[in-house]
C-alpha cells in the first residue's frame, strides 16, 4: 500500500511536470528551431539539477539496523540463482516478449502525432504521456484489490490482454 500511494504522488508531479513541458515546447517552437534547442538545453539542465538534488536526499536515509552479510554469496551466484527458477525465467521471458513487441513503436508514434495527426507538443503528450498516467494513477487502487483477491498471474494475463483493444484506437487517429 505504501509503495502504491508513493507511485501515485508521483504521477501527479509526473502528469504536472509532462503538462508544463507540453506547453513549455510549444511556446519554444514559436520562436525558431534555435531557441527551442537552447530550451531543450535548458530542461536538460534542469533535469540534471533535480536527479542529482533527489539523489542528495538519499543520504538522510539511514542504514538498516541489522544487515545480514553473506560472504559466501557472490555476484554471479546472486544473478545465476533467480535465473535457475522457472517461474522467474517465464517472467522474464515475457517481459522481453511484451518489451520487443511494443518498445520500438515510441518514436514512430511520435512523429506519426506530430506529421500525420498535426498534434502540437501539448496534446502530444497529454494523449501518449498525460491521458495513459492518470488512467494509472486512478486504476491503481483498483487493481491491488483485484491481485488481492484473484492473484498476480491472472492479473497479468487480463491486463496484457486489455492491451490490445487500447492500441485500436489508433487506427481513428486522423487529422
């Protein structure tokens, strides 16, 4: 429950920060292909600053009480050993399955918005980035409840299916 709530106030900075470069881009392209790198490079910058800040917060964290040391256990014993669980490796192979089935079609949505929808960099990201984290963010709760009461492996198989009804939707994007 914890580690929900935590990844709900997240995508709210997450679904703040996507509106705010959205806007922020489109302002930049208004001015010249030169402007909008240097703005490019502004947000990097800024970027940068916020994952090292957050990284700075890491410290007032402190050390567990009690650490269990194995020096028995090495590197290669620690990734060889979920490896030789079936489970684990059907799990794996399933997210390479799902990563190289979908993975490679981001940049391609992106210019299809951009080029053939004629979407601005606003509504680009509301509909790829703003629209599919707040879905998230509500359905979060939602489905922890039904993992609790039906289990993760079903859960994976009816939402790997919901998938496929999602990106019909496609097909109706059009000028």
């Amino acid at each position: 429950r914890f580690f929900g709530r935590r990844n709900q106030a997240g995508l709210i900075v997450q679904l703040a920060v996507t509106l705010v470069l959205g806007v922020v881009l489109d302002w930049a392209m208004s001015h010249g292909s030169l402007f909008l790198l240097k703005t490019i490079s502004v947000l990097f910058s800024v970027a940068a600053v916020c994952g090292v800040i957050d990284f700075l917060f890491f410290f007032k964290v402190p050390p567990p009480r009690k650490v269990r040391v194995h020096p028995e256990v090495g590197l290669v014993q620690m990734v060889y050993q979920p490896i030789r669980d079936p489970n684990f490796r059907r799990f794996l192979g399933f997210n390479a399955t799902i990563t190289f089935a979908t993975g490679f079609i981001g940049p391609y949505v992106w210019l299809y918005l951009f080029d053939v929808g004629g979407m601005s960099n606003t509504m680009t990201n509301m509909l790829i980035l703003v629209f599919p984290m707040a879905i998230a963010m509500l359905s979060l709760p939602f489905w922890g409840r039904v993992i609790d009461r039906i289990g993760r492996k079903p859960v994976l198989v009816i939402t790997t299916c919901l998938v496929i009804p999602a990106s019909l939707a496609w097909l109706l994007i059009t000028k």
